[in-house]
C-alpha cells in the first residue's frame, strides 16, 4: 500500500524535511500551525496547511485536535522528532482513528518511553547497562548506589518518561541528593507530566555514541553510528558519523547491541540505540546502554550523507507497508562514504557563567554556506521570527568529507561563511568549540564543553569578523585555540560585539 496523503505533525526544519520526502514520494502533504505560527515556512511549503487553535508548544501536543484534523485531510501522521514522536497513547489514537502513524508500535514506544522498562529490556537482551535502579526511585535508593560505586563517583538522576536531556541532573555527595531529587523531579513533571525518576552509575571520562537501526518489523539492519560526545547540559551540539577513533571491534559490538534490541523489540521503523563508551578513543573497553529513541534523530542528517540512505522516506515507505527487501535494505553491509559532521546552529545567547537564554527577534540578514558536502537543514529565511516559545534551534549546518580531519576542516569553513543577524546565536561558540585544539584528534567526552565553558565562551564574545575563528584556520595552524591557555587573540583589547 502507497500512501496517499500524511499530515505532518511538526514544525520548524522537520516538518520541512518531512513534507519534502513525501513529495519526492508523491504523498500529498498537510500541515499543522498554532496560531502564533501562522507564518512559519512549513506552512507555505505543504500542499495543504491546517489551523490548530492555541498557541505555542501546547498547541502542538494537543493529541485530540491533531486527530481530528487528520482524520479529515489525510491517510497517515508523521510526529517528526520531539512533541508527541515518542507517545505511545498518540500512536494508539491515530490507529484507533484508522490513520497510519510514521513511526514504531505504540507497544515499542512504551517500551522504550519507560527509560526502566528499557533499561531492564536491555539487561534481558544480555545488552550491558550501567548498574542503577530500574523502579521508581527514592533519595535512599541514591544513597545506597552511591556507596555501592565508592569514593569519586557519581550517578545521574534520571526522569523515567521523556528524553531531549530533560530531568536529568548529576551528583557525587549524598548530603546533595535530596535537592537534586527535587530539582529533577520539577523539570520531570513540567517537560512530562510524570514526576518518577531512576538511578544509574555516571560512567566517567565517557563518549556518547548513538546506532542508527531500521526494522520492519521482522528484521532488522543498522546504518553504522554517530558520535554525540559534545554535549552541553546533556543537550547535543555536534554530531559525527562515523564515529572517530573507534576500534573496529568496539564498533561491531555496538552494531550487534543495537541489531538484538531493534530484532527483540520488532522495530517497524527507525530508532537510535545510545551508548556511553568508557576509556579513551580507541583504547574504550566497556560500553553500556543508555536508551533507545524510536524515532527520528536530529542527527539523522549525517546517517543519510555517509550511506546515502534516506532515512525520512524510508519511515514514509515502510510505514505504507515496505520491507526491507523491498527498500533494497535487508542484507545491506552499510558503505560508509567519508566522514560528516552535524552542527547545531540555536537561536540562543551564550553566558560566560553557562547561562543559555533563548532569543527572540526578527532574522534580519541571513546567509547560508554552500560547496561541496555542505547541507543546510533548516526554517530559517530573511523575516522569519524567532519565538523563544519553541525549541531554540535554527539551523543544521551538515558537512561531508573524505575523512574526519577535512569534513572538521570543511566544518569550520562553512560555520565562518555563515551569518544570521537581527537574533543571538550560538554561532561565536560552535566556532570557538570547533577551533579549539583537542578536536584535531577527537580527545573529548561528554563534559568537555562544560569543563571548558568559559575560556569557550570567553572565545565566543570576542569574536567578530575581523577575529582570528572567522578565517577557518587548519588544523595544525597555531591559530587553534588551546584550552590550557588563552590565546593572544582572547586577551586582546580589541572591540568586540555581541555574538551573533
């Protein structure tokens, strides 16, 4: 069965990449606004555009209005990322409506929404996980994990329900545990509505690396990985596939967890298998497995540029009934084309104390990089306003190379082309992060910008188009920022303007 129509349940790049494959598949497209929406650029693109009633996030999340308005204008809903992607009682009301939802079972995504139905899932599967407790946990249940792992470590306090880095917090003192519940279990219940937390061992010194899988329900094939080591506040900023520095035996072990638990769990669709990898590069010996998200990534951008599958109209044709064999995908060894790397440009102003406020304003000036193996993603364009109302993200800037060392050269490139004025931007930093010395040899983990935040915001605020980032220095240049010290260029008096 082909399908016929798809109301795009999303907005912002998304949507915009959404209604992009089913037109490329023949799908007639329909979107959704709120009504502080009504000019954004997935409304112009759709074939048809559909009002919802309220405004900002709320209106988006409002599963009986999105029903209906499917119900009456379309075959099928694609939830996109984020917003109701990962609700299992939306999947189950769009089936009950008789409308096709582009994604897993509602029973995989209650399977993988619960962070400890996923975590014991996995513990079943013989998939490592970090050692934690599964249940509705309790200040005296940190306690006893943190004594149990010993002097100098830590554990993370998770929200059970949701994902996006939210109600997650960090500690290593048992005197810190009861605010640290409390904190978490407050952002659990705004971001979720579901205040029940977990606990799991903090693997130190870690890198992040997610596995792409698809499945149709049947079978199961991974597209390699992608390595999502530089964080901020658990929030993903660059993204790299492959990943670097990986032996080839840790790279098939990673390959074959993702297979048992997509294969277990009779992924229909697509879904990223996330694990933390403990030790240095090459030399990482252990690895565990953090969660699953059924969904469509951020970063799936840079899975499709190294495989060149497409990862969106694979969801759109599966979900009208394709098997892998059908897509030419079921016995397919991934052909890894090169290195690509994903950054995330966010309408955001970065603080020199690692405060992050969202910024509004009206894009006044914008202008996007282009060349070979450089993709841009995005909503953005000249007029459009930015409401801190909605996820901060601008654009994806998406580069593709020969190997790591020139897709992170191409990178820089691209991110001192690229310019956005009348909004603040994290622009000043992506430059700063990707200038700075250890990303020659990939020598990061997942506290790496928070451990370096300030000489990397301090790099941020000084830069300006006659600075030392916008010039794109190579690798090897002494120009590269070393975080040990200030460079000459950070400490000068030079003037300065706000990041742009």
């Amino acid at each position: 069965m082909r399908l016929q129509s798809l109301l795009v349940a999303n907005r912002g790049e998304i949507a915009l990449r959404v209604i992009r494959a089913a037109r490329e598949l023949g799908v007639r497209s329909v979107a959704i606004y709120s009504i502080d929406d009504a000019d954004a650029a997935h409304v112009a693109r759709a074939d048809t555009a559909l009002a919802l009633g309220g405004v900002g996030p709320r209106a988006y999340l409002d599963q009986t209005q999105i029903i209906e308005l499917a119900r009456s204008h379309a075959q099928a809903i694609h939830p996109g990322y984020g917003f109701l992607s990962e609700n299992a009682a939306f999947a189950r009301a769009a089936a009950h409506a008789g409308l096709i939802f582009v994604g897993p079972s509602a029973e995989t995504l209650d399977l993988f929404g619960d962070k400890a139905k996923a975590r014991a899932f996995a513990e079943a599967q013989g998939v490592p996980i970090p050692a934690g407790e599964n249940n509705n946990c309790t200040p005296e249940n940190a306690r006893a994990l943190l004594a149990k792992i010993g002097a100098n470590g830590k554990i993370a306090v998770k929200a059970l329900s949701g994902g996006g880095g939210r109600g997650i917090r960090f500690v290593g003192a048992a005197d810190d545990i009861e605010g640290v519940f409390e904190r978490c279990r407050a952002e659990a219940r705004l971001s979720f509505g579901d205040d029940r937390l977990y606990i799991e061992e903090m693997i130190l010194d870690a890198r992040h690396v997610e596995v792409q899988a698809v499945g149709d329900g049947e079978r199961a094939i991974h597209l390699g990985e992608r390595d999502c080591t530089l964080q901020r506040r658990n929030q993903k900023l660059v993204e790299i596939a492959p990943a670097p520095d990986l032996s080839d035996a840790m790279r098939r072990k990673l390959h074959d967890a993702a297979i048992t638990l997509a294969t277990a769990a009779r992924l229909r669709g697509v879904a990223t298998f996330e694990f933390l990898l403990s030790g240095a590069g090459s030399r990482a010996a252990r690895f565990v497995f953090i969660e699953a998200n059924p969904r469509i990534q951020v970063e799936h951008t840079i899975t499709e540029e190294i495989t060149g599958v497409d990862l969106v109209r694979t969801q759109i044709e599966i979900a009208g009934g394709a098997m892998l064999a059908d897509l030419g995908l079921l016995n397919r060894t991934p052909s890894m084309r090169g290195s690509a790397m994903q950054v995330r440009v966010n309408a955001e102003i970065v603080g020199a104390d690692g405060d992050i406020q969202s910024s509004g304003g009206r894009i006044s000036a914008l202008h996007l990089p282009g060349g070979p193996g450089v993709r841009i993603d995005s909503a953005a364009r000249v007029g459009a306003k930015c409401n801190p109302a909605f996820d901060t993200l601008l654009a994806k800037l998406v580069v593709r190379d020969n190997d790591y060392t020139r897709a992170l050269a191409r990178a820089r490139q691209a991110l001192a082309e690229l310019q956005v004025e009348g909004v603040g931007t994290n622009l000043g930093f992506l430059r700063a992060l990707l200038n700075c010395a250890p990303m020659a040899a990939y020598q990061v983990n997942t506290s790496f910008v928070e451990d370096h935040w300030a000489m990397l915001a301090a790099a941020a605020a000084l830069h300006d188009e006659a600075n030392a980032l916008v010039g794109s220095p190579p690798l090897d240049d002494g120009a590269s920022i070393d975080l040990t010290t200030p460079p000459v260029w950070l400490t000068s008096q030079r003037p300065c303007r706000e990041p742009s």
